[in-house]
C-alpha cells in the first residue's frame, strides 16, 4: 500500500527564511563604484537594481528561525535553481526549473513527510510537484532569483550608513536596520550587488551573495517520482 502523504511541513521552512531575510535587510559600499556617496536608502535600491537586473547567484549561509538552517543554493534568473537545505539536521536537495520542483530528501526527511513507509519507498529517490502552488511551493520560491531579491530589500526600518569592511576578500559598505538589528553589506566595487546579509543575537546568522553572474547549468532529475501523480491515486 502506498503511504499517503500529509501536508509537507517545509511549507514553514520556506517562509522562514524569507521572514529571516526579511529582517536582516541592510547595504554596503565604498567610494569605487559611488555608493559611499549615497544615502542608506539609495544604496538598498542600487543594490535591488543591480541584483534585478544579474542573470545568476550563489547564496550559501546558515540562520537560526525556530530551529537552525543552512542553506547553499545556486539561482538562475528566469529558470530557477538548485541546492541544498537542511533543517534541524533533517536535509534535501532541491531543484526547480520552471513550473515543476523536484524535492531528494535523506531518510529522515521522507519519514518526517511521510513516515517510515515514505522513508522505505523515496529512499534514493527524487519526487517531482507543481513549483507554484501547493506544499512544496514556498520552497521552490527559494529558487527565484527575483522573488528572493525583491522580498529580502522590499522591508526595513530606519536605515543608518554603517562602515566600510570586506565580504569575501571584497571591499563592501554597511547598511544597519536599526529598528530590526539587520545589516547587509553591498560591493563597494564593480555593480553594487549585495554582498551578505548578517544579524546577531539568539535568531541570528548570516546570508551570503556571490558569484554574481557565473555560468550555471541546471538539469531536471531523472525518473522522478511524480507526487501529484501518487496523491491522485489514493
């Protein structure tokens, strides 16, 4: 018999970390490419518009919202993305290209989806779902570049000009939210494009942007089980 599969809790893990990135939203400069010449606000939107406007980035980092999280993912601008999140030390690969998401867990994610019978028949296995709606789809949102982007620099507070430092062996300013405690650091040099996003404190952690721009190449899984498939069959 097959197991039936109940609502996917990572549904609040996608939403987790955008509320997290959320949070943390700041900027960064120096006077290479002109920022440090711009007001707090001025910076967040060159660096939403330089990000807007690239066709790739790596985001890697690990965070504490309820329960760590890290996550290492490669985005394509207009396709989607790929990478690894772990949670609680409960982790999966995740690939999205278009409108489909395909979800390789570890044991112990599958019996947390769908218990020890999920666990016996996914082990090894990728399953494939609809990437924009139902319970996988707040996660395979981590995989649109522009939805990430936009959310991450949409909301802040009063905004200060921090000190310029280096991300990476990069020259970048600091943009601190006072009123959340967020920072995020912007290339100083180059297109301003967000370095890293940090926050201290019990629920802090740090989010870092790179790779701007490299070449990716993302391809669907094979023999993919397909989910809604499955479902439909109970």
């Amino acid at each position: 018999m097959r197991p039936r599969l109940p609502p996917f809790a990572g549904s609040a893990l996608g939403l987790a970390v955008v509320g997290w990135l959320l949070v943390g939203c700041g900027s960064s400069s120096s006077t290479g490419n002109g920022i440090a010449s711009k007001s707090p606000t001025e910076i967040v939107a060159a660096a939403k518009a330089a990000a807007d406007e690239a066709a790739s980035v790596h985001i890697s980092g690990a965070i504490v919202e309820g329960a760590p999280l890290s996550l290492d993912m490669q985005l394509l601008a207009g396709k989607g993305g790929r990478g690894r999140i772990t949670q609680n030390g409960i982790s999966f690969e995740l690939i999205t290209l278009g409108r489909t998401v395909y979800i390789k867990g570890s044991p112990a994610f599958y019996r947390r989806i769908g218990g020890q019978a999920a666990a016996q028949l996914f082990k090894g296995k990728w399953l494939k779902a609809p990437a924009t709606a139902g319970q996988f789809a707040p996660i395979s949102a981590l995989t649109d570049l522009r939805k990430v982007i936009d959310t991450t620099l949409a909301s802040h507070g009063t905004l200060a000009k921090g000190a310029a430092t280096t991300v990476g062996g990069r020259k970048v300013l600091a943009v601190n939210d006072l009123a959340k405690g967020g920072v995020l650091y912007v290339a100083a040099t180059g297109k301003p494009f967000p370095a890293e996003i940090a926050r201290g404190g019990a629920n802090g952690g740090h989010i870092v942007f790179d790779r701007w721009n490299q070449a990716v190449t993302i391809s669907p899984p094979l023999n993919a089980i397909n989910l809604t498939q499955l479902q439909a069959g109970h």
